[in-house]
C-alpha cells in the first residue's frame, strides 16, 4: 500500500471574520491511498489557530504516517490521539479505498435518494452592512435557521442586528443561533446571556473561552439561555475526561467537529456519552474542503439528527473542489447528477 499527503491552501472568496481575527485562506490536507489499483482519499482538515494538533511537528507526523502506512488503520489511529484531524483523514482514506466509489463513504437516503440534511446558514462577523446583507441573502435562500459569529464588533450592534431580524421574523418563522466562540469574559456572560435570551434565540456556542469547566458549570447551571460546547471538546481525547467534563459542566448541547475531536470514532464517543445524561448534539464541519465535508454530511446523515446541522461551509472557498454537493433550500444535497473534479484529484493523486 502507498500513502502520499498533499499540502492544499483553500482561499476565502471574502476574509471571515471570527473573534480571533480575519480569515483568508485555510490550509488543509489530503491524505491518498493507492492498493492494488484501487485508491482512496481524506482530508486532514486542520485548522491554524484551533485545532489540538496545530504544532509545528504536524507535517512531519504526516510524513510518519505515510511512512508506516502498512501498521494499518486501527494500529496507526491509535497512535494518532494527538493528531485529531489526522486520524479523521486516515478513517475516510480508508473508507474511501474500500468503497466502490471512492466519494461514497456511506450508505444512506443522503446518496441513494438525494434526501437533503437541514443546515442553518452561517451568518460571518463585520460590519453592520455586510452582516445585514449575508441574512438577507440566506433568508432568500430558504433557511429556517440561522447561525451568526458575534463577539467580535460591538455588543450592541450585534443586539441591534438580532433584534431587527426578530422584528421581521418570529421564532417559528426562524431559529437563530449564536457563537462567541469564547469572546465573553466569565465576568460579563451572564448578563450577555439575560440579554441576548430575550430575543428568542435557539442556543449560544462557547460563551466562554474553553478550559474555565467551573465558570462555564455555572454559566450552564444559571443561563437563561441554552449553551453549547465547542471549543471546549477539543484536546479532551481520554474517555474519562470526556464524562467528566459532560458530567460536571452539564451543558444543554455539544457541537461535533470530526476534525477537530478526532473523527467519526472520536465523535461517536461524544455522541454516546452526550446522549446518556441527556445532552442534545449536532454536527458541524470545519471548514474542510467538499472533500472532508462530503465525509462528514454521509457520517451525519446516517445519524437520524433531525436538528439543522453545520455543514454549510462548501460554498466559502474560490478553489474548492467541484464536488455533487449543493446547497438548496436551507438544505444540504447530494446531487447525482454532478460530478466531481476529476481533474483536480487526479493532480492530488500524482
């Protein structure tokens, strides 16, 4: 068996703007495997500035990999704990080689009947213009719901922003969400919270910058407001970690990100602990290419979650690779009917 891993750089069609600065481009990995005239691909979605295993070492531990290809999967993930979104390009290479379609990873109404999975449109940081401008083009869309980044301008325009949006639109009409992505002091969150709960507001992601597991306890405990973790799953790889942070902060929901909390395994281990103290979860991709984001909707719609997910990042990028992927109707599809690059990944594969 051989193993290779492409460096690719995805480039924003506009910077986005989270609390922790500008994006322009993201940097992502491709990890192909060749056996006996079949191949397969991942994506090892690693994310500068967030992701566990963003150290300087990260290609090299690529470089192992490929190296040690033959340990196969079960052995090499296991040594892969601190390389998260590593491990996630090794599940999907290897799914991806033994299908009889390298795109298809898994079976489900997603691929066979084209049945959309419910996404919310994600609403990016800046000024008041821009930010009005993006809902107005995702309610044109058709979404139902709504995820904006706020935390990064001033408190009281986001607030005004949220409540000319309640002014048109009820809760019934559209579920809005938030993420802080921890921009709130432990300090100033709950009177933040008592705030923004007034304007009928689904949930709040990581209002609190992770790692604070007894302010973010009370937060939960406290809050007007549903709370869901984020950033705070990330790095927390040993099972019993993994309860005891659930068990002790006791949040109304998680958000998965396979890249980031170690793959469909690492996920499924949240998914298990999340949903025996009755935890609510939904899935988010971030910012993979359509390669990984092809993975991640297939694994997600074989999980009966009927809440809209986060996988509507495939549209950001100028050069992502033309894939069946389509965005309709505040749903994501995958349409048959499309193709996809084949040149590009034929360029990956050389």
């Amino acid at each position: 068996m051989k193993a290779t891993f492409k460096k690719y750089l995805l480039d924003f069609k506009n910077p986005s703007g989270t609390s922790r600065g500008i994006l322009r481009t993201k940097e992502t990995w491709f990890l192909i495997l060749e056996d006996e005239g079949k191949w397969g691909i991942g994506e090892c979605g690693l994310f500068r500035g967030l992701s566990f295993d963003d150290v300087p070492e990260y290609e090299q531990k690529c470089n192992w990999v490929a190296e040690n290809i033959e340990l196969g999967e079960a052995k090499l993930v296991e040594q892969l704990r601190d390389f998260p979104s590593i491990q996630f390009g090794l599940e999907q290479a290897f799914l991806s080689m033994r299908s009889n379609n390298p795109f298809h990873l898994f079976d489900s109404t997603f691929l066979e009947h084209q049945q959309p999975i419910s996404i919310n449109g994600l609403v990016w940081m800046g000024d008041k213009e821009f930010m009005h401008q993006q809902i107005e083009d995702k309610l044109k869309d058709g979404f139902s719901c709504i995820k904006m980044k706020i935390g990064a301008i001033d408190f009281d325009t986001e607030i005004a922003l949220l409540k000319s949006i309640r002014e048109r639109y009820s809760k019934d009409e559209i579920e809005l969400r938030v993420d802080a992505n921890g921009a709130f002091s432990p300090k100033e969150a709950l009177s933040k919270l008592e705030v923004l709960s007034k304007l009928n507001l689904h949930s709040i992601e990581q209002p609190i910058k992770q790692g604070q597991w007894e302010e973010m306890q009370r937060l939960c405990k406290s809050t007007p407001l549903p709370i869901a973790l984020d950033e705070e799953l990330i790095g927390v790889v040993d099972v019993t970690k993994k309860v005891d942070l659930l068990q002790t902060i006791q949040p109304q929901y998680i958000i998965l990100k396979p890249s980031l909390v170690g793959g469909f395994a690492g996920s499924n281990e949240w998914i298990k602990i999340a949903e025996k103290n009755k935890i609510g979860w939904w899935v988010t991709s971030a910012l993979e290419s359509n390669i990984g984001l092809n993975a991640i909707a297939q694994w997600t719609a074989t999980l009966g979650n009927q809440m809209p997910q986060g996988l509507g990042t495939g549209s950001l990028f100028t050069n992502n690779i033309d894939s069946p992927l389509e965005v309709n109707n505040g749903g994501l599809f995958y349409n048959s009917s499309k193709k996809w690059n084949k040149n590009l990944i034929d360029s990956l594969c050389i």
